[in-house]
C-alpha cells in the first residue's frame, strides 16, 4: 500500500514568534519542526503500510528555505521518500494555493491513500485536505479516528457531533486525522541515522507544472486590513492552598449562583 | 450588502445552534438571507424562517453520502446557474469545513476560516480570527471576485428569532459526484453523553496534563457532573490518548464560552487559551504560581488538583 503524507514544518509552538510588519504573516525563517499534529498521520502511514506488507510512505511538504529539519525527524521515525516544495514564489501562499502545490507534489507519487492532519498548529484553517481532495478528484473522510484498510478500500471512524460515523471509501482518497488516531513512535536512533541517505525530492512550482499566479500573495485574493491586540483579560484573585481553597470555590459558585 | 447564504446543519429535525447563530449576524449585515442545507428542508423550513431565512435551498436526502462533496456541488451548480450570493457563511463544524473546502476549489476562490467577527467596510466583508491564543486579531477581506466563503467559530454571535414566516423551500439539486462522491456511511454511532454538550454548557470543568494519568480524568467528569455541566480537556491529554478528541478545548478543539470554566491542571497554552478565554468566570487550580492560566482566572488556586479538586467533590455533594 502506497500511502503519501502532509507534513507541515512550522515555528515550534512553544515559541511561535511574530507576524512580519509589512506582510502581516507569520514569521517562518527560525528553524522549523514537524507539527505535531502531523505525527499521527506519519504513524498511522507507517501501521497500514506494514499491515499491508508492501508499500512506501511518501512525505509531501511545502516550506520556505528548503526547510527539511521536520521531514528528517518523519523520516526517522519510518517514512521511505520525500517531496519537499520550496519556492521564493511561494511566499504568502494562502490555505487554497497551499492546497494547489500539494495536490500537484502528491501527482509525483503513486498513492494509495494521502493522509494529513485534520488542521496545523499554526495556520489552522482546516480546510487543506479537502481542498487536495477535490483538485484530485478525489473523496475523501475527514476527521478519522480510527482507520483500517480493506482491500481496495479503507474504513474510517469519522468523528460526528453526536458520536462518530462509520464510513466505507474506496481507494484512492484523501483522509485527515484526528490528534490521538495513534500513538507516534519515537525515532530510533537506527532511524534518525537513517534519515539522513533517505531520497529527498526537492522541487520548485516549475517542476510541478503550477504557474506563480496560483499561488503567493497573487494567487490568494485576499489581504490583511487590520491587525491588533485583543482586549486582555485581567487575573482577578490568587490564593494559595492551605487545605481549604475548595472552600473559596465553592463560594464563588455560590456567587454566581451555579449551586 | 445583498444576499448572503448559511449553510445550515441540523439533525433529528432541530437546527444547530452555529447555524442559528449565523443566520443572526447574516441579517445584520445582508438586505436578504437564505439557508441551504443538505438534505431535506421541510422540516427545518419554519425554524430557519424564524430565524430570518426566507428561502432554503434543500439538497434533498442525502442517503449514506457524505455532505461535503454532494453540498459543495450543488452550491457550486447553482451559482453557476445564476444564484448570486455575495457570500455564504459556514460553521466550523466536521461537515462545514469540508463543504467550504470543496467549495472553495470548484469556485477558485479562498475561504476565510476562525472568524470570530464578521463586519461590513467598504462594501465588502471583513473577518477577523484570534491568533497567538486570542491576543492578537488579524481582520482579512476578499480582494478578488467572486462569492466570499467565511468559516465562522461556534459561539461567536448570539441565536436570535427575526419573528419571520416559514421559509420557502427550493430545490438545490446536487450534480453527478464522479469519484468525490464514492465515500458511503455505513453505520451511525451516538456516544453516550449524559448531562450538556461541550460547546453549549453553563459550566466546563477541563483537566490538562496536571491530572498526572488518565484515570485521574474521571475526577473531571464527577466535578463536571455535581455542577451540571460538561467536561473538557486540554490538547495534551487528547493527544496523550487519555480522552478523545470531542472533549477538547482550544484552537484545534471546541470554543467554549460557559458562565463559569474551571481549569484543572491546565497550564494555558496559547492552543487552549483561545479556546476558553470567552468563559464569563474562570477558575484555574494549577500547582505552578506561573502557569498562564493563573494570569486570565477570575479565581486562581495555586494547589495540587490531587488535593484540592476531591475536597471541592465531596463539599459539594454534601451539600446535595
């Protein structure tokens, strides 16, 4: 089973630094990692992969500066390939040419399945993997949290309001996970070693046969008007346990009349 | 600003509250407004006519298909045909985001997603998303032609009745699906919730990485319980695997604005600030007198849950 990954390399969370001035966008030329959220996609490629007993898992990722630091760190953990698209035209690109540049950088591989997060850390727009899915033609299921592969389908437990769905899709299609869907591996240091003579497709949106005005602040047909701090909320009253802040609890809910 | 569509979601006959929500701030801002939903209209027509819809456009039944392909075409026919909304306005919801994402592709133009405020200048939209955990609001407007697709957090504008007659029901026919259309529901599944849901809750009580193991979660849901209200999490534990996804908070989880939020070992990330922030009352207990959270409560406890939160439990069931 050919199964191909989104893997978005963002700014650590635990440090997200600052929109730039003059664009408005967030500031990506520190060093970048693997979302996390992405993990889960990466594990479960590689669970359905050896399921099947053949296969590759391919990575696809689109960053500033040839950026590979969190391609590497999928890789370690067990992934075969990887497609990264790197272009100064790049700068600005919005959720639907992001879309565009991965759906054509998927056209590389031969996949089975394409899984990705259900949304990134930074950007959260939550609307890339469907968006793949239609520039591909492709259906698709949307935040699986559980998925098992059946012959020349895939069956995923799709997260609903009231519980979840089960669902029937026949391959090829695009699915997004949900954070938990499996518990990431750690990498080996076997595999972080091996991460590195890993094949590395690097291409530009030429390559990919996706024209400049598709994509970049061009392609985007939106901007920024305003950008400003939120009304900030002030901390109101700290107390110290000494035994007997259930007490001060259960006061202030008196308070507000909730018991 | 003329027509604006809300795609409209609704289930065992009663519209979703995001949706109503919607239909509410779409009035403000539109002369008229019309709801299109996937599957039959008949049933809903005279809730969403209440809420200032004066046409649904209905797909029909959509049998075992998923909405988002099958909704996003028929939008996409329709416009196609001549329908000409300004913009149509989405709920961040499982099926919203992934009919706005289809859509977003058939029409070649790009959607605009967490709004949190939607506003009118110079005659076009404007909408504006919380980023960096809620503390600065970037505002974002089309600049291109075409319809503007906006995807709108729950919780962002109040439900309110227009006092209008039923809607009138249109047919929105869906076209041939091809491959996108291939994805069959098989079997629905419910999960046992007693008490409200997340997002709709007087009170949240969330537990974070503060609990030290899951099993530690269950205090979480009795506290939850005692105060009539739903229990939450932080991204940590969800993706620690000790709850699932549907029970958290923040930027990648649910908004929640209760009248009273407690934080139970929750350090406050930005991920789950920004979640929460909205609450009219926090409570936070974290032992940590740094932890961010401390810095947004109404009343903050430095103290170990372990200790604090079975004391907080059993004083609030003697009392019932």
């Amino acid at each position: 089973m050919d199964i191909v990954v989104c893997v978005k390399q963002i700014p650590d969370p635990a440090d997200p630094g600052e929109l730039d001035p003059e664009t408005n966008t967030l500031k990506r030329d520190m060093k970048l990692i693997m979302d996390e959220s992405d993990s889960y996609g990466v594990e479960m490629a590689l669970q359905l992969r050896d399921a099947a007993g053949e296969g590759e898992v391919t990575l696809v990722s689109m960053a500033p500066h040839e950026e590979v630091n969190g391609l590497r760190s999928a890789l370690a953990m067990g992934a075969d390939k990887a497609i990264l698209v790197s272009d100064e035209a790049l700068a600005g690109t919005d959720a639907l040419g992001t879309a565009r540049v991965l759906a054509a950088a998927i056209g590389r591989a031969q996949a089975d399945l394409i899984l990705a997060a259900t949304e990134s850390s930074d950007g959260y727009t939550g609307t890339v993997p469907e968006q793949v899915a239609e520039l591909l033609g492709l259906p698709s299921v949307t935040f699986a949290k559980e998925i098992q592969a059946d012959g020349g389908e895939v069956r995923v437990k799709r997260q609903t309001e009231a519980g979840y769905d089960e669902v029937r899709c026949p391959l090829p299609a695009v699915v997004s996970v949900t954070a938990g869907v499996v518990e990431p591996r750690y990498p080996s240091f076997k595999g972080i070693m091996a991460a590195k003579s890993k094949p590395m497709d690097q291409v530009g949106i030429a390559d990919l046969g996706v024209s400049p005005d598709q994509v970049g602040w061009a392609g985007g047909g939106q901007e920024i008007t305003d950008v400003s701090p939120a009304p900030e909320r002030e901390a109101g009253e700290i107390i110290t346990d000494e035994g007997d802040a259930h007490e001060r609890i259960v006061a202030l809910l008196e308070e507000l009349r909730i018991v | 600003m003329g027509t604006i569509w809300v795609y409209a979601e609704a289930s065992g006959g009663q519209v979703a509250s995001i949706s109503l929500e919607l239909l509410a701030r779409a009035r403000e801002l539109a002369d008229t407004v019309e709801a299109v939903v996937g599957g039959d209209g008949e049933p809903i027509a005279a809730e969403l006519g209440a809420h200032g819809a004066t046409t649904v456009h209905a797909t029909g039944d959509l049998g075992d298909g998923l909405a988002g392909p099958a909704v996003a075409s028929a939008i996409a026919a329709a416009i196609e045909g001549g329908a000409a909304p300004d913009a149509v306005l989405f709920g961040t919801t499982y099926d919203g985001r992934d009919v706005a994402g289809r859509l977003s592709v058939k029409l070649g133009v790009p959607v605009i997603t967490n709004i949190v405020e939607l506003d009118q200048a110079d005659g076009s939209l404007v909408g504006t998303e919380p980023v960096f955990g809620g503390t600065v609001n970037v505002s974002t407007r089309f600049n291109g032609s075409g319809v503007g697709l906006f995807l709108v957090r729950p919780k962002s504008f109040a439900a309110e009745e227009s006092g209008g007659g039923p809607a009138s029901v249109s047919a929105l026919p869906v076209p041939d699906l091809g491959a996108t259309g291939t994805a069959r529901v098989v079997d629905r599944f419910a999960e046992e919730s007693t008490g409200p849901k997340l997002d709709e809750a007087g009170v949240v009580v969330s537990g974070g990485r503060g609990l030290g193991e899951a099993e530690k979660y269950s205090m979480i849901e009795d506290l939850a319980k005692l105060l009539g209200g739903a229990a939450g999490a932080s991204r940590a534990i969800v993706d620690a695997g000790w709850v699932p996804y549907s029970h958290q908070v923040g930027q990648t989880g649910k908004v929640v604005k209760p009248d009273v939020y407690v934080a139970c070992g929750i350090s406050g990330a930005t991920q789950h600030m920004v979640g929460m922030k909205g609450s009219k009352n926090i409570i936070a207990i974290n032992k940590d007198a740094e932890a961010p959270i401390l810095g947004i409560a109404d009343l903050g406890v430095v103290g170990d849950v372990h200790k604090v939160i079975p004391k907080l439990i059993e004083a609030l069931q003697a009392r019932s």
